[in-house]
C-alpha cells in the first residue's frame, strides 16, 4: 500500500514499497495520503540511493534497497542501508585496481559485478607518444563517464577540462582497506568531524572512493593501521564515543 514519502522518513523501507511525493502547497488527496499534481513541482524532488521515479510520470517513488528512509531539505530523498555491494554511477569517484592491460585500454577493477575500462588518454597530458606510466596492480582514483546497465563503465582521471584534480594513480605506501557504502557517504559529508577529529591525533593523507574502498597513509606504518582500524570502528560508534577514543589516542602521543 502506498504510503506518504513525509511519513516514511527515518523509518525502515522495503524494495517495492511505493512512496507518495509530498504536495506542493495543495491539500492531501483523500485517503492516497500527499500527492503531486505539478510536473514542474515533482522535478523538485531529488531521488538519492535506493529509490527511482515510477514509470508514466506517476507522483511516486519506488523502493529498491532495503534500509531507512531519509531526508533532507529541500526535497532530497534516499535510503541509508549497510550496502556493500557497490553499483556504479555516472559522476561517482571511486578507488580502483588496475588488473590488465589490453591494447590502448586498463581494464580496473572498482569492486562491482563487472569491471571498468580506462584509456591510456583519459590522464593528464597523454598522447599517444606521452603514453601515463600505469602498471598492474596500481591503485587508480578516478571518475566514471560512462556508468549504465547497457555499457560498460568507463572511468576517466581527468575532468571536463582536461585537469586531474587530485585523480590518478594513487602512492603505493599507504594502506587501502573497504568499508560499507554507508560509513563512505557519512566521511564525504562536507566538514565532516570524523576526518577532522581524526586529523588532530594523526596526521594523514586519505582518499576516498564512492565504491566504499579507502586509502590513508600517516607518517609510520603502525600509526596507519591505527588510522585504519579507527575508521573503520567509527561506524558504530556515536558522537561522544568518537571524542572519548580521539582523547585517548591523542593522550597517548604526548
């Protein structure tokens, strides 16, 4: 049975449970809760993870993940679950591995059902003479151009306007480890106190990917792992547990 998107937030959704967008400015529509009338009002909404428009230009979402509904102003919608299965999306950053070299292309794998592919040209600078220096088994931070269910996803390690902003191969020291999809979007949030806290203690190079898989590097090898096992436990720890382990670690390097 439909439910209003409004009511649903912060509770547990199911894949094919149908949410109702919320009205505009117009009065709920009987008992089928808040309804959208407006094409013009429905673009407002933005679909996060686990939820797409349903066909038809119907006034609705569809479920596809199981977790909680949330929400954020003005009208940005998703489902927060513990998924760690990542599916690419166009746009995403992402961690990978370069697997295979064949002909002019990298054949990445960036943790999903299939794997990316990479030009030697997709870097900063190369031609065919200036070829980039990628070996197998490189650790690669770039972003998808192409990511559909019909093609195969492409990554690119330059923007739009040809500059790399921080993408490419990524330094061979450091420690790259995998996390859940959610705890990814949680350290991405922007100032996120994590990081920040984190920071204070140990200093740290840290790179991020959407397809869950993080990489760090502090100034020894024990204080990485430390970093590591730290970002991974901050999952399931609160604000104030958080801040009571920072202390102790902090203590501890005087």
């Amino acid at each position: 049975m439909a439910a209003p998107v409004t009511e649903k937030v912060g509770q547990v959704v199911l894949p094919g449970d149908v949410l109702l967008l919320p009205s505009f400015g117009r009065e709920p529509d009987g008992a089928l809760g808040l309804q959208l009338n407006s094409a013009a009002a429905s673009a407002r909404v933005v679909c996060g993870p686990g939820l797409r428009r349903r066909g038809g230009g119907e006034t609705a979402l569809l479920v596809s993940k199981c977790g909680l509904l949330r929400h954020k102003e003005p009208a940005v919608y998703w489902v927060q679950s513990q998924q760690k299965r990542y599916v690419p999306v166009k746009g995403d950053l992402v961690i990978g591995i370069v697997t295979a070299k064949s002909g002019d292309v990298f054949k990445v794998d960036i943790g999903g059902s299939e794997q990316a592919y990479l030009s030697y040209l997709a870097f900063e600078g190369a031609t065919k003479k200036n070829r980039p220096n990628v070996q197998v088994g490189d650790l690669i931070y770039g972003q998808f151009i192409v990511a559909n269910r019909d093609m195969e996803p492409e990554l690119a390690c330059i923007d739009s306007c040809g500059r790399p902003n921080g993408m490419g191969v990524i330094g061979q020291d450091g420690l790259l480890f995998k996390v859940s999809l959610g705890l990814v979007r949680k350290l991405l949030t922007p100032h996120c106190d994590i990081i920040q806290d984190l920071s204070k203690v140990y200093p740290l190079e840290i790179v991020i990917g959407m397809n869950g898989r993080i990489w760090v590097k502090s100034k020894t090898v024990q204080q990485t792992v430390i970093v590591a096992n730290i970002l991974e436990a901050c999952e399931h720890m609160t604000a104030e547990q958080r801040k009571s382990v920072f202390a102790r670690f902090a203590e501890n390097m005087m």
